[in-house]
C-alpha cells in the first residue's frame, strides 16, 4: 500500500527519503517519488517501477535538500505511471497522499474551471492545486491547508511542502496512517515507523484530525486550529529489529520464529499454572456482563478468528459470530447489548477493520447499547488498540513478509488465552479442561519446533505443486480455516489457484474438480473427526486425486501410490490448529520460491490495506 516518508533536517534529507522509502517496500508499491526545496524551488524525481529506479534518477541528478517528501504508490486511481507517480505539484507546492479523496472529480472540475490543468489521473493532485490555489489568499502554508482540508471527503494522510516556506513542512491526518518522528534539530513524518527506525526511536502517534507544523526545531499539532499536546513514545529495541538475518527472505524468518514469538505471546499471561492475576484485569467487568462475542476481522486475521469461533463455543458455551470486515460495515448489523466487538488486526490499521469498528461504536451510542470492544492486534500503537476499550497484543514482533504468518500462530495463541480468561471470569470452564489447555499452550513453542524440522521433507513435496494450476486444501473443525488460510497462503505467494474447504463439504461440488493434476492438501490432526477425514481422503483418491497429508504421527495415515504423508508431532486437539500452520506456510513458502515469485512483496498485494 502507499507510503509516505517526509522531514526537515540541516543534512541533505534525500537520503533519509530514500532508505525510508526502501523499508517501506514491503508494503507492496508500483511506483515511487521524491520532492525536496532546494534553493526555493521545488525538485522532483518520480519513477515507475522499484525504488532503485528512482536511487539511480536521484543520484544522477544530485538531487538534495534540507525539506523533502518522499512517496511509494500502490495505484487506487490511474494506472502505475510516472505522472500519476507522487509527489504531485503545482506551482511551488508539492503533496505526498495515502488514502483516497472521495470527492475528487468534484473538485477537479472546480479547479479545472479556475483554470488549473490536471497533469495525472490520481485523486491527489487536486489537493495540491487547492493548497497552491489557498496560498494566493494566505501567505501561509499551515493557514491554507487548515483551509482546504474541511473540503477532502474521505480518508488520508498527506504530507506537503511549499518552495515560500522552505523551513517548514505540513502534515495531515485524516483516517490513515501517520506518525511523526521525534529527532534533535530534524524532525519527520511517515506512514509506517519502521521508515524512520534509521534516524529515531522517538515517536508521535497523531489522532484523526491532526494538523501538524515541523520545522527543524518545533513540531506543533493543530486540532481545528488549535493548538493541542501529544506524548512521545519511544520505541523498544524488539520493534526496531527488522532485519532478514541469515534467512533468503522476510518471510521464511518469519516462518522460524513463531515458536519464539507465541512464547513471548502466552509468557506476558501466563504464570505455571495459571493466568497471570494482572492479565486483562481492566476487562473483568465487561467480561462478566457479556453474552456473546463477535469478531470482525479480514484475511488472515479473519481465519485465526474462525477457529477461535470453536473454542469459545466448545470451550466455554459462549455464541461467538464471525465476519469479514468488508462485509459487516456495509450489511446494517444489527448493534446486540453486552456484546464483545472483537476486532483481530496484525497491522491494526486495515480500512475495512477500523471502520466497522467505528461503525460499531457510533451504532452502539446511537441506540444507547452497552457493548464493548477489543483488539488482538500486533502493533501497541495502532489506531485500532488506541481505539478500542480493551486489548490483547500479539508479541510477534514486526512481520514484514506481505504472506501473514507469525502473526497468524500468535494470535490464535491470544485468542485461545482470551478464551481461558473469558471461560474463568464467567466461571464456565472446567478446572481440568483449564489446566489442559494451559499445558498445551507451554508446551507449543516446542512443538512448533519439532514441526519446524519437517522443512526439508515439505520441501521435497512443494517440488510436486511448481507447474500445477489449482490445488485443494482441506480440513474439518478446527482445522477447515487451516485449511481456507493454507490456500490463502499458495494463492497469495505463489500465484496457483487455490480453494480450501470443509472436508465434508467436498461431496457437495468440489469433487468435481478431482482429477489426476489436482493436488489436494489435507490437514489431518488426531481429533474426533479422523476418522470421517479419512473417509473424505478416500473420496478424493477414488477419483485419481493426488493426497499432500500433513497427519498426526498416531494417526494411521501413511504414504502410499498418489498418498504423500509428512507426520506432524502429537499434540493437544486444542492447540492443534497453531501446529498445523506451520506445514502450510512452508508448503506455500517454498512453492513460491520454486516458482521464482517476489516472495515477501507478491504481486499487487500490500501488507498493510490502509485503503478500502
Ligand atoms: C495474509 O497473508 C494477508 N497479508 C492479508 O490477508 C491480511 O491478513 C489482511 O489484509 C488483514 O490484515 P491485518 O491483520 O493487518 O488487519
């Protein structure tokens, strides 16, 4: 998705921009570019393609400056060009924008009507003829854009620059993304922190709404013209560390620390044999009072919340509804009483998620309906664990690969402590159900491991999957949103076709597709349903399909013709669905790789969808 990097400094900030903008490449761009005021005129250096490309038109220009914005474009509107590429000018005024105005066509036809020709098809360069067209009322920056800012519908964050005031730059908040990064006589602004972790661990987390003036020595934020205070974080080295290490890609590291990073997740909550008496205490309450849960959540996110739909109601007996978020905003749900709005976010900025939170909230106030809301959501700093009541962290550390995966494990391990936490409040779960699940969340880390070590072997599998079209996964229970997330996984990576299903859903139009070139991937845990599992292998096999199964070691299951099986180690039916991650993501992994895909920054995808 887009990012944005900006700042002032007494150095030439090129630099900066530009290894901003190269850590901002996993987000997924097609396009990137970069403004800077040097000697009060405007510069600019837009190209398509990779942020290299545009290392090298800078370089050959000896592009420099002491202000500058910088931008990595993911195309919403118009095709990935170099005029539609950001920054966009006018006059002397230059803009970097994440989001989208909504009523842009509007407003183009009014400046188009003043006289200001369009040199892209984007919805952004209509905010830099309405700054440039406010400066001939004002000779101020921040005054014009205070101006024109109640006009943008929509939701974005801009960052902007004018040649007159080559002291200062603007920045805007407005419903996506944007931090401010706290330096000594420099000071900077971008979408995604970890753009700025080279220059400084201090940051200033703006709210919807903010205006911010920086200028190499003072940072002011503007709420409605007035002057308001936001605190400093500063950052800890576990959020800082984001490098790939001995490991070919982000992903595959990723992949590897998951038994450390549900560890960390399970340790901040649990003591031996019990959940930590401080764990969650501020939502004793609510839990008590509360009569059903219901997640909202997209992607992957969504999957670790459909498996948690099974443990609280097996667990605990509590209802718990699951929704896309993409969905749930647009349907008018109806708002019930002692709800708890569980939103489940690796990023806790994803468009959809926000905003059906946000739906909820307003609903809920309107009708005068107690409801509570929560987030599982991997980023302390967040919009969403800002703007919920409560929250969980995932402690998977920053996840850079598009492929969700560690953050996937870790918050179905947070989910799971959730339940118990539920389950104990209320009173509704059996002390040795409790206890069980307990052991079974200590002893995962080193299951993980265990599973961890049937790399090679998957390997050698994923070597059957490099020329298929179309593969199958499937599980049933727990294991059916392993099985939707494994296909997620294949599809998203390695670009084959893939559909997971309810197993026993097969019968009822997917077999169809069976046939001797469709590899079907069945996730085959030893749980109460083994054995109907077995008898949907057997339907498969009956009509020439190929078995990839990951089962159990006690479950009978071994390979024979057209049967490949990889065993995975023992472990409680509870857990199982976090266990059973591993082989998919390395399966998905590895395909991808066979096939030569850009692995952590696959095609048209975005790590972060600040966008609807
Ligand atoms: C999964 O591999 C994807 N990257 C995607 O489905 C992701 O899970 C989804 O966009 C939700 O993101 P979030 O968890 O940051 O809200």
């Amino acid at each position: 998705m887009c990012g944005i990097v900006g700042g002032i400094a007494e150095r030439n900030i090129s630099e900066i921009l530009i290894e901003g903008l190269k850590r901002l490449e996993y987000r997924g761009y097609d396009s990137a570019g970069l403004a800077l005021i040097d000697h009060h005129h405007v510069v600019r250096e837009r190209q398509v393609g990779k942020v290299a490309n545009l290392v090298e038109a800078v370089t050959s220009r000896h592009l420099h400056g002491n202000l500058g914005i910088a931008h990595t474009r993911w195309a919403t509107h118009g095709k990935p060009t170099q005029n539609n590429a950001h920054p966009h000018a006018s006059g002397e005024v230059a803009v970097v924008h994440n989001g989208i105005i909504e009523n842009y066509q509007e407003l183009k036809q009014e400046l188009q009507q003043l006289g200001y020709v369009f040199s892209s098809e984007t919805d952004t360069e209509v905010v830099a003829h309405l700054v440039n067209h406010a400066l001939k009322s004002t000779p101020d920056l921040l005054t014009a854009v205070q101006t024109i800012v109640p006009r943008l519908k929509g939701a974005y964050a801009l960052g902007i620059i004018w040649a007159q005031q080559p002291d200062e730059l603007i920045a805007v908040r407005e419903g996506s993304p944007l931090v401010v990064g706290v330096g000594i006589g420099e000071h900077f602004i971008s979408s995604d922190q970890l753009a700025l972790l080279p220059v400084t661990n201090r940051f200033i987390y703006l709210e919807e709404g903010d205006i911010v003036r920086l200028k190499r020595n003072s940072i002011e934020i503007f709420v409605n013209t007035v002057l308001t205070h936001r605190p400093v974080k500063e950052l800890d080295a576990t959020v800082m560390s984001s490098s790939k290490g001995e490991y070919k890609h982000f992903m595959l590291k990723e992949i590897f620390e998951q038994p450390e990073a549900v560890q960390q997740t399970i340790a901040q909550a649990l003591d031996a044999e019990h959940l930590k008496a401080g764990f969650l205490e501020k939502a004793d309450g609510a839990f008590d009072t509360i009569q059903q849960i219901q997640i909202i959540a997209c992607g992957t996110s969504y999957h670790a919340g459909m498996v948690a739909k099974y443990w609280f109601e097996q667990i605990i007996g509590l209802p718990c509804q699951v929704e896309i978020a993409s969905e749930y905003r647009y349907r008018h749900p109806v708002i019930v009483a002692n709800t708890l709005y569980l939103c489940i976010s690796q990023s806790g900025e994803t468009a959809d998620s926000l905003a059906a939170l946000r739906d909820v909230q307003r609903h809920a106030k309107q009708q005068h309906k107690t409801i509570f809301t929560m987030a599982i959501c991997n980023v302390a700093t967040s919009s969403m664990v800002r703007e919920t009541d409560f929250h969980l962290l995932t402690l998977a550390g920053p996840e850079i690969g598009v492929a969700s995966t560690k953050a996937f494990t870790t918050q179905l391990a947070a989910l799971m402590l959730l339940v118990l936490k539920v389950g104990e409040i209320k009173n509704s779960i059996a002390a040795d159900l409790k206890q069980s699940v307990i052991q079974a969340l200590w002893h995962t880390p080193k299951v993980l491991n265990e599973t961890l070590k049937n790399d090679a072997e998957i390997l050698r599998l994923s070597e059957l999957f490099v020329e298929k079209q179309h593969c199958l996964f499937l599980g049933r229970g727990t294991h059916f949103p392993i099985a939707l997330e494994g296909a997620l996984k294949l599809k998203e990576i390695s670009y084959i076709h893939a559909e997971g299903y309810a197993a026993g859903e097969l019968k009822h139009g997917p077999l169809a597709l069976v046939d001797n070139d469709m590899p079907v991937v069945i996730l085959a845990p030893k749980d109460e349903m083994l054995d109907k599992l077995k008898s949907n292998m057997e339907e498969v096999q009956a009509r020439g399909g190929e078995l990839f199964v990951f089962a159990d070691e006690h479950s009978d299951i071994h390979a024979k013709d057209r049967q490949h099986v990889v065993h995975i180690p023992a472990v409680s039916e509870w857990l199982a669905p976090i266990i059973y991650s591993i082989p998919v993501q390395l399966l998905s992994y590895h395909v991808a790789v066979l096939r030569g895909t850009d692995v952590d920054q696959p095609r048209n995808l975005a790590k972060s969808v600040t966008v609807e």
